[in-house]
C-alpha cells in the first residue's frame, strides 16, 4: 500500500494535496451554511439598511433563538440517524403542563415548571423508547406522538381551564422569578437582548463540547452513521437514542417555559408545523437526515438564516408572503450541496 | 496476552496450546428455519482456524454466535475455559473476543481515530470536565496503523476514504491494539483485489504470531490454505468436514468446498455450451481431485 502512494510523481503529488486541503475545507458540514449566511447578512445590509442597527440584530437574534434552542437537540437528533415531528406541539405540552397544573392546584409555578420538565423527558424517553423496541421508522412514531400531543394540548386545556388559552398565570406565585430566568431581557451596550439568545448560545456550546470532546458525542456519530457497526464494536447504541430523544425533549422544555412566561398564557392549538422549522434549521446547518454527519454550530447557523430571512424582510419592506417560498429554496438548495459534501467525506 | 505470546509462532505440534474457544455440536435456528447445525470446531492462541463455506452455509451464523450478536440454541459454547452464552456483543468484546466485519467493521463518515476508538474511548480529566483524549488517541491510531504497515498522512480523514484492505486493517489493529485474544474475521479478503487480499492475508499472520487466535471465516480455499492450521468446512449449516493442515490439501479443500459431483455437472454444461477449453479443462481437474478423495 505504501508502494502505491510513492508511485506517482512529484507534480501529481502536489495536485492530489491541493484537492485534499479543498476537500477538508468543503468537509466542514457547517460550511455551506455559513456561505449562505454571509451571504444573507451581506444582502439584507445592502437592501435595507435599518437591519444593520444594533436592535434590529437584537430582534433577528431573539427570532433565531427561539428556533435555535430546538434546532441544538433536533441537530443532535439527526446525527443521531433519527428525527422528531413532535416537536412544535411538545413545545406547546410543556408549556400547558406547567401552567395548567400551577393554576388548578394553585401552586407555585415553579411546582409545573419541574412537572413540566418531568413531561417533556418522558415525551422524549417515550418516543425513543417505541423507536428502538418497534424498529420501527421515527417519522411514524413521532407523527403518532405528535397527532397525540395535539389532541391532549386541545382537549385537556379545554376540559381543565374551558377555553382553547390557558388561564393567565402573571399573578401566580413564583411568575416573576421564573419570567426573569425564562423571558427577561438583558441589557447589552445599550442594547435589549432577549435572554433566550444566551441560552440559545450556551446550549450550543455545550451540544458542540458532548458532540466532539466527549464518549457520547462519539457515540452519537457511531449511532447514526452506522447503527449496526456501532452496536458490535459495544456503543450502547439503545441508550444513545432514548438520550437523544430526551434531549429534544428538554430543548422543548426551556422553549415552552420561555413561552409561557413571555405571554403568562399558552394558546393550545399553536406549536404546529413548527417542527418543521427545526428540521430545516438543521438541515441548512449541515445535518444529515440519514445521520452521521453534521453540527451543533451548523443547526444554529441554520436558525440564524432563518431568524435572518424571517425579518429581514420585515425590515426591507417586503410582502412577508414570499418568506416560505424562499424558505423552501434554501432548504433545496442546502440539501443540495450537503449532499455533495456528503460523497466528497465518504469517497473523494 | 503475555501468557500466550510465548506460544506464538504456529507450526510446531507440540504440547497443544490451550483452547480459546471450543464449540461442540452448536446449532441456530431462526424460527422453523435451520441455520446451523452440530458444528464442531475450536480456536488455540496461535493458531488460524478457518471457517470455509459458500453463501448460505451458515458462516454468518457461526460468527454471530461466537461475537455475541446471537445466543446459540443448541449444544455447547466453551469460551476461556467457561460455558457461555453471549447476549450481546459487549459481553463477548469483555472476554477478549473481536470481531472484524466485512462491511461494518467502521463507520464510514467518521474519522480514523473516532473509529479507532469507537466504543472504548480513552479519557481525561474527571466529573463533567471528563473529555476524549483526543491527542493521545490519534498518536496511538497513527503508531499502531504504523506497526500493520499503514501509514496515513492523517488519522482525521474519515474511514470511508480508504481502500477496502486498509479499512480491514484498521479494524484489525483495533482489534488487536484492545487486546483482542481471539480475532473473528468476516469474509476479509471478499471484496478485494489480489494485491490487497496478500496484505490482509499478511495481517492475519502478524496477528497469529502476536498469540492471537483467529477465526478466518472466507469462501477462498486459496485465501485459507496458505494462512490456516484448522479448516472447517460447511455446507448448508452443517459442518461437513474439519481438518488439521497436516490431514489436507489444497485441492481436496476446494474439491470438497464445490461438491465432487456438482462439478462435475458443470464441466459437461460448459462444453455442451462449447465453453472455451482451457475452463472446461480446469474444471475437470477439479473433478479429479475430488475423485481421488
């Protein structure tokens, strides 16, 4: 084998290294979202200039981040090999649960905050769960879960608090302690910064830290990229899947909670489709929906384009219509060239 | 490892070495379908043991089996001197037993020393500050693929940009490097071409000769032969024939592999067929060597 790499002469050997450094460089899987989002940025700076002031970055930071937060566990997720639809309207579970408890046993927020979180774990560890003891694919046990999360959403605020919103919870106690760790606004050089970007930036960086300095991270590329492979060199292939899925679930938590707080009432028929958004968040981020590849860095570079697209046209005086068509383009166009990333990584 | 480092060397008959694994009279049936059946045979440190069969003779079975990926549900399993019975293949990689897989032997999109390491990452630091070591995991990928005879210009490309022998071979001397005391290998050489099937076969001695026993499981007497001291021979998940190197050779192998009479059949197919006849002449000398039998 040596043999066969010395062969060629000493030109051909400088083009073969050349290629390779392109080739690492085109291996990053955040790499085409980060075009993209320079080139977003670059676009909207020109077209409308109101989007380069501090609040207005503020503003699409606290859009991103609101997507963001789910798109770091859904990003995890899809490395993973496996993806959730349930989690627009887990979202919305969560929330309800903390507000409708606390409101009829007239408790102390925090007491649904923590049954809220206690919920939006087992949501996730029940979704996992089904997934590797039925083998069977996550799109059709989380579209069950997810059909199920919106008829409980509907029929229990309804039954529990007789309306399709939950009751207002802004005088409850504990509202005010949780709003300022959930839905306050720091103020940063003169700027209001939503508090959701903090989270939204720490749960990345510690999604980054578990996906390329730790077991689990290693374990989570193993899972999805070859399940089969994983399982027989002893990755704990079951156990990684069931944490993932938590994981998502926990990410819903903290997004239901921001909500709750933000507005001290949840509309129980929202949350839908918003599943989507995440995915895609990803998707544009560089992850794979077959699994194996992909970032924490690129999910969040995915929902910053998205927060960028999203009132950026806001800010350029467009008709907000056209926004889900070119949605759907870049997501074209980001699978299109993840996949040619893809066979540069596996073969090139 | 140390023990039966010694030992090493293979040839000499000698005081036998001790038995690694010994299977007696092992069968697998998947509902009403039979895999295996009464299959005999046993692994020594030092020593290739090869598994030769054509598809669906039920060598997948047998290596499942011994890996851990399926319990066994007939006759006796002796591994290390202890019956037993794997329910997963962590309980087989704990006793020393690793398998390296045709196709799945890595995960493809991940890189060298990720795979090198998958499962049994070394770490540092402790409590929630505990991170890969990712430093001294390349250094060690990079110096044990040195030790096989690979040298990557970088341990960060992913698996799937090297050739298949190469990719074997990193499965080997993760196998190895993990203190592997008995090393299954699936069908190594299938999907190679000439030279790089030599250079496994080349591994599979280094690996012999660290103390390994090794299980070689392949449908290519020539593959085997030169490299194996044990040959087990199934056919349709029975075990119809198992020899010492001494009480075989080549021909008898590949004769028996194909089946005397089948072969025969086919030389008269190709020259009704008026099949060039070089082939026709090279199967009836396969047909010969069964006869002598």
């Amino acid at each position: 084998m040596t043999a066969e790499t010395v062969t060629p002469t000493a030109p051909a050997d400088e083009r073969v290294a050349a290629k390779s450094r392109m080739a690492k460089l085109l291996g990053r899987p955040e790499i085409g979202a980060l075009v993209g989002a320079v080139a977003l940025f670059a676009f909207f700076s020109v077209v409308a200039p109101v989007f380069l002031q501090p609040g207005s970055i503020a503003t699409v930071l606290y859009g991103a981040s609101t997507i963001g937060i789910m798109a770091v566990g859904v990003s995890l997720l899809m490395i993973g090999g496996e993806f959730d639809l349930s989690t627009g309207v887990a979202v919305i579970s969560s929330a309800l649960m903390a507000s409708l408890f606390s409101w009829y046993f007239s408790m102390n927020v925090w007491v649904g905050v923590a049954l809220a979180l206690v919920l939006s774990l087992t949501v996730g560890f029940i979704n996992g769960w089904i997934l590797v003891k039925t083998k069977l694919p996550s799109f059709i046990v989380t579209l069950a879960t997810f059909l199920m999360l919106t008829g409980l959403n509907l029929g229990l605020t309804r039954a529990i608090g007789g309306s399709v919103s939950s009751p207002s919870i802004s005088d409850m106690d504990g509202f005010d302690s949780a709003k300022a760790v959930f839905a306050s606004s720091l103020t940063l050089g003169g700027v209001e910064v939503r508090i959701t970007v903090f989270i939204w930036i720490a749960l990345v960086a510690v999604a980054s830290w578990i996906l390329l300095r730790t077991r689990v991270g290693n374990w989570i590329f193993a899972s999805g990229g070859d399940a089969y492979a994983a399982r027989a060199v002893g990755v704990p292939v079951v156990k990684t899947k069931i944490g993932l899925f938590m994981g998502v679930g926990f990410c819903a938590w903290i997004l239901g909670m921001h909500n709750l707080f933000a507005f001290s009432t949840v509309q129980s028929g929202e949350g839908i489709g918003n599943e989507f958004l995440y995915i895609i968040a990803a998707v544009i981020g560089g992850c794979l929906l077959t699994g194996g590849y992909g970032s924490a860095i690129g999910g969040a570079i995915g929902a910053f384009i998205f927060g960028m697209a999203n009132k950026g046209i806001v800010y350029a005086e467009w008709n907000p219509d056209w926004f889900k068509f070119f949605l759907g383009l870049m997501l074209l166009l980001a699978t299109m060239v993840n996949m040619v990333v893809k066979r540069r990584a596996e073969q090139s | 490892m140390d023990s039966t480092k010694s030992q090493a060397g293979g040839g000499a008959d000698t005081a036998p070495p001790p038995h690694l694994l010994r299977l007696d009279k092992v069968g697998k049936h998947y509902g009403n379908v039979i895999a295996l059946h009464d299959v005999t045979m046993d692994v020594e440190a030092g020593r290739v043991t090869c598994v030769l069969g054509d598809n669906g003779a039920g060598k997948s079975t047998l290596i499942k089996i011994i890996a851990g990926l399926h319990p066994h549900d007939e006759g006796t399993f002796t591994a290390l001197g202890e019956e037993r019975r794997f329910t997963s293949p962590r309980s087989a990689l704990d006793l020393g037993i690793a398998a390296v897989y045709q196709d799945l032997a890595v995960v493809s999109l991940m890189p060298v020393w990720r795979n090198f390491f998958l499962g049994s990452e070394l770490t540092t630091g402790s409590g929630p500050f505990r991170r890969l070591d990712v430093a001294r995991m390349k250094e060690i990928t990079k110096r044990e693929l040195q030790e096989m005879g690979i040298d990557l210009r970088d341990v960060e490309q992913p698996v799937g940009q090297l050739s298949g022998g190469e990719r074997q071979c990193v499965a080997i001397a993760r196998a190895v490097y993990f203190g592997a005391k008995v090393l299954i290998l699936d069908e190594p050489t299938a999907a190679l071409g000439v030279k790089q099937s030599g250079v496994v076969l080349r591994y599979i001695l280094q690996a012999r000769d660290r103390g390994l026993g090794v299980v070689f499981i392949t449908h290519n007497p020539h593959h085997a032969y030169p490299v194996g001291d044990r040959f087990l021979l199934l056919k349709r998940g029975r075990s119809i024939g198992y020899y010492k190197k001494s009480d075989v050779t080549l021909d008898q192998l590949t004769a028996q592999m194909a089946g005397g009479a089948e072969l025969e059949e086919l030389a008269q197919e190709l020259e009704a067929m008026g099949s060039h006849s070089e082939v026709v002449a090279e199967v009836e000398a396969e047909v010969g060597a069964t006869l002598r039998d």
